[in-house]
C-alpha cells in the first residue's frame, strides 16, 4: 500500500518537516492541510452591487448591509475600513453539530470527523481580515459557548496578541430549566474581548447606574451641591506586598495626631496632601486610632453623574429577551432560533464605542447590533454607523434561502421605520438607514470590465461617510464645499469645460477615470489628484500588478 507521501521528493519532504516542527510548541493547531479547502477562500476581486430596492431610507445612506460570503465582503470593505472601526461584534458559528455551521454548503455534523479542524480554518481566515478593520483603540468581542471555546482563546491569542486580551465576559444567558440535562446545566456564554492595542485603550465606562447614589453614595459633605454625595474608599493598601517605602508616611488626624500605614499608602505623599488641604479624605475613628479613605462624588470631575465600571459577569439579560425582540418585529413568528438580545448589544457596544463610532458585525444574523446600534443613536443622539454583513445560508437543501434579505434586512428596516406587532399597538421607528449590497466576484485579471455602478459604489466608500446610487451622466461627483470625489466613467475632451466648472466646487477634489494621463492634459487644476480607476482598485484590494493575486 503506497503513501501519500510518494509523490514527495527529498527537499520537499524535508520542508514538510521543518514546517511541522515549526507548528509543534505551544498553541492551537489543526489540521489545515488534511480537510477539504474552505471554497469560499479565492483570489478574485470583490465588487459590490448597490440594490437601492432594498435599501432603507432616502440616499445619501450612512450604514450598510452586505449580501454575501462574509470572506468576499471583507475583503471589498477592507479597502475603505482597514483601520477605521472602534467596536467588531461577531456571533460565529458554535459548531455544535447541530446543523449550525455550512462549511461549503453543507452543514457540518457532529460525525465530521474534521469537524473542530474546518472551523478553525473558517474562523482564522476571517479573523485575520477582521484585525485589519480596527483602530489602534479597538475591540472585537466574539461570543462563543462551551464547544469551540478553547480552541478560539488559542486562535485569537495568536491573531490578536495574548497580550492583548482584556476579558472573557460571563453571560448568564438561562435562569433556570433543563430538566432533561443529565449532567451539568449550563446557563452561560462567552464573550471574549480582545483589543487592537491595550495600551492605546482607555478606562472603561458604562452609563451611570440609576440605583447607584440610593445603594453606594450615602455620604455628604458641603460639596453636596455641585458634586453630590459620595462614597469612600479605602486609602490603605491591605494586600499582601512589599511596602514600597515612598508610599510609607504618616498622615495628620482631625484630631492633631497621625497614622502610619500597616504597608503602604495607595496614593503618593503629594497626592495625598493635596487632596487632604481640599476636603478630599474621610476620617472614621475606630477603637484604635483612625481609618482613612478617599471621597469618590456621585459627579465627575466633567460634571456627569459617574459611570459604572462593567462586570466580567452579565446578569439580567437572557436568550429569551432576544427571542422576544425578535418575535415583536415578526408578528409573533420565530424566523431564527436563539437570536442574541438587544440588550446584550447595548452593554457590550457601551463598553466597546462612544456616541460617532463605527461599529462593524460580520456574521450578522438576524441585525441584533444594528437594532442595537439603532436604539443607543435614538437614546442619547449619537451618530453611531453600522455594517452589518450576511450571508443568505443557502444550501443544497434549501437554496432559497435568504437570512440576509429576508430576516436580517427585513428586521433592521421595520426598526427604523415603526412596526406593528400582531394585535399591539404601533412602535415608533427608531430612525435612521441602510444601503443594502451583494457582493459579486470578478476574475482579478478582469477589473477593465467592472460596472460603472460598482466603481462608483467603492470610490463613494473609500472617501465618504455616506453612499449614493450611481446615476449615468457625464460624471459622478460626491462631497462639499471642502473635500470631494468625482468620477469619470468615460472622458471626451468636448466636457472638459463643464468638468473644469465643477471641480470648482470644492477645495480638494480626487478625480478618477480609466485615463488619468489623458483627463489631465485637459482638467488640470492644483487642488485636484488624479487617479487611475484600475490601478487604485488593485492596489487598495491587495492584487499586483495587472490585476493578479
């Protein structure tokens, strides 16, 4: 019986083995080279087609849905988001086995033998592009339960950085049931929360907590007024450590004596000081002398109620609640098992990204986080954006599918529009858009034969904020009176007068075209670059020259 290896020469199979013990320390590995190729991976270009019929709301649109496999979509949005988004959530696959994960359109089986090794080799490719989207002060949270929980702290150690872990959230997602469990009932989740840099972070806040000043701040002083009450914590370090000898000093008493510290103080000598000339300490006499702590004010040094610092542990919030949400926008109809609640959505999006951030979800599902996303803008006035990507999870078996068009879409827009649900009073919309886009691959080689439509729609990405239909003229233009794009599909020296007009439009124009060398012996002005279509679009995509892989 012959080997697979036969066909190896010598310097191939020595390479092989280089490579293995390369891979043997410590770490995730699976094996990549033994199961069948994820067929979603290739070398094309991705164009995207603008479908203003199921779009929300009226143009310019500033969020975006994405039809299509979320490898293709990364890599078209990567062009116009690499190192622009604050907050990634996904909600991957848990590869339970039953039926939840399509590896090349069949779903994957508790049978599969390379069950855990396709999953890995599906994740890492798609995390790989996902660290490309975030900004230097990022986070991507990722859930995930019990079945594939280990192997992706190992995946994302390696991708992210162990370093740059910050938590694995605990998601209390049940609160009781599961009589048929035989062993153990399990009532959690996991989110893990990973950061592009850690040190480029800062501290973490959470919305004040409405209940906090009747539980927590029970002390007043005569900044009652403008700081409001406060609460007292204390100032002595009582851990086990080796005293550092500059935070050992005594500090004067109310009543003219003074205490040293057991080890040490937390705060330095000037500190202290300073905050004990402006009324900054309490003092509470006990039996042998005085204990300190340091006043915290309900009110912040900025004048807003103080926030609270969030848990590793999420309470309160349950699968049912995502059910619900969902149930109310469908008329009662269950589209989608388990869907996360909005409310998860909110908390982790209140830790992830302030009131004008982009936030980024591509294994959107059912549209929690644009719901979400949605709802925080509604509530204090943010400006928050979303992509939200989807694949339709056709298959053999059902190739009619379409979650993205017919649940994840459809719930976003009955959000921002007012929904009524069946025999209940109308729900106000929540506000805002969507341009809905599929993703479509050309051959990398074929770039001179994209449509207009989808030169426009990248362009507008790659310099706006915002999205509009292509409309056939003798250019495209987008922007104001400070930065603009424009867009040649085709130049004839005739219009070069009326370009020349409108380039005066705006103090610093991008102008692209087929022909750059030619428009610019016609249209040449200095707040004005030139650029050539096919060439950028090969460039920002990753392919070389000629359009290649």
């Amino acid at each position: 019986m012959g080997s697979k290896y036969d066909h190896l020469n010598r310097e191939e199979l020595i390479r092989l083995l280089e490579t293995r013990d390369r891979r043997a320390r410590f770490g995730l590995v699976w094996e990549a080279d033994e199961i069948e190729r994820d067929q979603a991976l290739n070398s094309d270009f991705v164009a995207l087609d603008l479908v203003p019929e199921l779009s929300c709301g009226p143009a310019p649109w500033r969020n975006l849905i994405v039809e299509g496999d979320n490898f293709d979509a990364l890599r078209h949005l990567r062009m116009a988001f690499a190192g622009q988004v604050k907050c990634i959530y996904i909600d991957p696959p848990y590869n339970t086995g039953n039926r939840d994960f399509v590896y090349n359109d069949r779903f994957v089986d508790k049978e599969d033998s390379w069950r855990h090794s396709k999953w890995c080799e599906f994740m890492s490719q798609r995390l790989l592009l996902a660290r490309e989207f975030l900004r230097e002060d990022g986070l991507i949270f990722v859930s995930i339960d019990d079945n594939e929980v280990a192997p992706l702290r190992l995946l994302m150690d390696r991708i992210f950085g162990a370093a740059n872990w910050l938590s694995t959230l605990i998601w209390k997602k049940s609160y009781g049931g599961g009589a048929k469990t035989k062993h153990v009932l399990g009532l959690h989740e996991y989110v893990f929360c990973f950061a592009q840099s850690k040190s480029a972070l800062p501290d973490f806040w959470l919305p004040p907590d409405p209940g906090a000043e009747k539980r927590y701040y029970k002390f007043r002083d005569e900044y009652v007024q403008t700081r409001g009450p406060y609460r007292i914590k204390p100032l002595e370090a009582t851990k086990s450590m080796d005293a550092r000898p500059n935070l050992v000093f005594a500090i004067p008493t109310p009543d003219g004596g003074e205490v040293w510290p057991k080890r040490q103080w937390w705060w330095s000598r000037d500190r202290v000081m300073k905050t004990l000339a402006e009324g900054g300490l309490h003092f509470t006499k006990t039996a042998d002398g005085w204990s300190i702590s340091y006043k915290q004010y309900l009110i912040d040094e900025s004048g807003e109620q103080r926030g609270v610092k969030p848990f590793s542990i999420i309470d309160g919030i349950y699968t049912q609640q995502g059910t619900d949400d969902l149930r109310a926008v469908f008329d009662g109809e269950v589209v989608i098992q388990f869907p996360k609640p909005v409310a998860l959505m909110e908390r982790l999006l209140q830790i992830g990204c302030g009131p004008n951030d982009l936030v980024l979800d591509f294994f959107a599902g059912s549209g929690t986080t644009a719901h979400a996303v949605h709802k925080l803008n509604a509530e204090d006035g943010g400006k928050r954006r979303v992509i939200l990507v989807s694949s339709t999870e056709a298959t053999a078996e059902a190739p009619d599918k379409n979650l993205c068009r017919d649940v994840c879409a459809t719930r976003v827009r009955r959000i921002i529009e007012g929904y009524t649900p069946g025999g209940g009073a109308p729900v106000p919309g929540l506000g805002g858009d969507f341009a809905y886009l599929r993703t479509q691959r050309v051959p990398a080689g074929r770039l001179l034969e994209l449509d207009h439509a989808q030169v426009w729609t990248a362009l507008q990405l790659m310099h706006r904020d915002t999205l509009t239909p292509f409309a056939n003229g003798k250019f495209c233009w987008a922007g104001d009176e400070d930065e603009a794009v424009m867009y040649l599909p085709r130049f004839r020296r005739e219009d070069a007068p009326l370009l020349r007009q409108q380039l005066k439009q705006s103090a610093c124009v991008v102008l692209y075209s087929w022909q750059p060398r030619t428009v610019v012996q016609h249209v040449r002005a200095g707040h004005v670059t030139h650029q050539s279509v096919s060439d950028t679009l090969a460039r920002r995509f990753g392919l070389g020259q000629g359009g290649k892989a």
